[in-house]
C-alpha cells in the first residue's frame, strides 16, 4: 500500500488536474449548456462536437449564433507571449501564440472569447518581425470579428512599426503618437505609448521615453495589467540612470503582482538586485 502522504499527494495532484479541466476555456450556449473549447471544431457557421462527453455526441452540430460567451481561465500563453513581444523577443512571442490562435479561432465571434487579445498581440509581432503579409492577413481577420465597423485599429498600429528601415525617426514618431489618441481604443493606446516610448529611448530622448512608459498604466489602469508591467521596467530603467532609484525600485517591485508568471518578473529581479 501506498504511504498516507503519498496518497494524499496523489490525491491532491488528482484535484488539480480536475480544477485545471474546469477551468479550461468552456462555451456556454444560450440554453445553459457548455461544451469544453477544445471538444469543438467550426465548420463555416457550425460548432460541430468532436469528442464526445457531458451529454453530447461526437458529429453533433450547433449554429454558431447558439454560442453565448465562453468562459474559464485565461491562457498563460497569451500574457507570457505578450511579455516576450514587449521584452524584444518578437520571434519568441510569435511561435508561442501561433498555435493558440489556431486552437482558439473558432470561438473568435463569440463573446469573451481568448482569441482577439491573442491575434492582436499575434499581429504586433509578425509587424516587429517584418511580416507583412501575415499582419494583412491577420488585420482583416481580426477586422472581420470585431462588431465595430470598418479596420481594427490595432491594424494600424501594425502598419506603423512597419514602416521600412529607411523611415526617419521623426516620422515614425508620429505615426506612433497618432496612435495614443484618447478616441482610440486603450489597447491600442497602451501598445503604442509602449514603442512610443522604446523609439524615444533608441533616439536618446529620454524625457519623452520617460512619460510614454509611465503613461501605459495611465491609458489601461485596470487592464492590460502585463503591458504595465513592461512599461514600469522601462521606465525604472530610465529612473536608475537618473539616479532615482527609489521610483526605480518602487515600480520594480510592482511588476510582480502585475505579470506574475511571465518573464517580466524575472527581469524585474534582475533589475532590483542590480541598485541595491
């Protein structure tokens, strides 16, 4: 027989793996009904069940309007893919979030779903990477599931850090600046104070880098919690060769509870061992 600890480590493990399974993305249909995301396959306008299980069968088909909202925990891959795109590793952050986005599509027209956040971060790093022609082919995706009309403004935004190698600063400045406009979307806004903000800094005009990264939690002060993050780190880094390192280490120390369990606490450590 198994000891009684190793049981009850058994026995833990068990219910944790049962919590992860119902915390995993669920749709909810208008009739109360859920089906786990990853039992379901989209067929034009069709859910149809792949694997059978709570009630229903393999080859059952729903239209896609009966979806009413998906629910359950967000995918850790999306926040962790956000911190690499804001850390300069655009390549790392692509490979993590293209399967997501392809696991994750077929409930981009239902309410709540994990998809969009995906895609739009998706979008920022195939735009950093120089690929044009999946940004294009992502823009009007994301465009046509999104109920506002007409492009998705993070399409925009993709179409200027874009802009060719041989574009001026100056310019490409101002299509960033554009971009935080209050009458945009705080997605948006955020993302682009953020490079904002990182295309000042390589320019050597540290005032203005310094207000872009604080501004990212003025824009989403609730939200968006991983790309505040970034922007504190930025930021502290800024204030350190100021020789402000009690700001420095005060906007460190909040990267942890604003990106837990992405790469940007592991930088904020890195950076608060550094000014002690």
């Amino acid at each position: 027989m198994f000891p009684t600890a190793r049981l009850a480590c058994l026995f833990a493990a068990s219910q944790l793996a049962v919590a992860a399974a119902d915390n995993a993305p669920h749709v909810v249909f208008k009739g109360g009904h859920t089906i786990p995301l990853s039992a379901l396959a989209l067929q034009g306008d069709k859910l149809v069940v792949k694997t059978a299980g709570d009630g229903f069968n393999a080859g059952q088909i729903f239209p896609l309007i009966s979806a009413d909202h998906v629910y359950g925990d967000k995918p850790a891959a999306i926040n962790q893919g956000i911190a690499l795109l804001l850390m300069d590793k655009p390549k790392d952050a692509q490979k993590l979030l293209e399967p997501l986005i392809a696991e994750h599509r077929l409930s981009a027209k239902i309410s709540g779903n994990f998809w969009l956040e995906a895609a739009r971060a998706l979008l920022v790093a195939c735009a950093l990477n120089g690929d044009a022609r999946t940004c294009a082919a992502l823009g009007k995706e994301i465009s046509d599931t999104t109920p506002v009309q007409g492009m998705d403004s993070f399409v925009t935004l993709g179409k200027a850090l874009l802009l060719p190698p041989s574009t001026k600063a100056d310019d490409r400045l101002i299509a960033l600046r554009d971009l935080t406009a209050d009458t945009l979307p705080p997605e948006t806004r955020a993302f682009a104070f953020f490079y904002y903000g990182s295309l000042c800094k390589k320019e050597k005009r540290a005032p203005e880098a310094l207000e872009a990264y604080l501004s990212v939690s003025g824009v989403v002060p609730t939200g968006g919690m991983v790309l505040n993050a970034a922007g504190e780190i930025q930021a502290a880094d800024l204030l350190t060769a100021l020789e402000r390192r009690e700001e420095a280490t005060a906007l460190l120390t909040s990267v942890a509870r604003d990106a837990p369990g992405t790469i940007l606490v592991d930088e904020a450590h890195k950076r608060l061992e550094s000014i002690k």
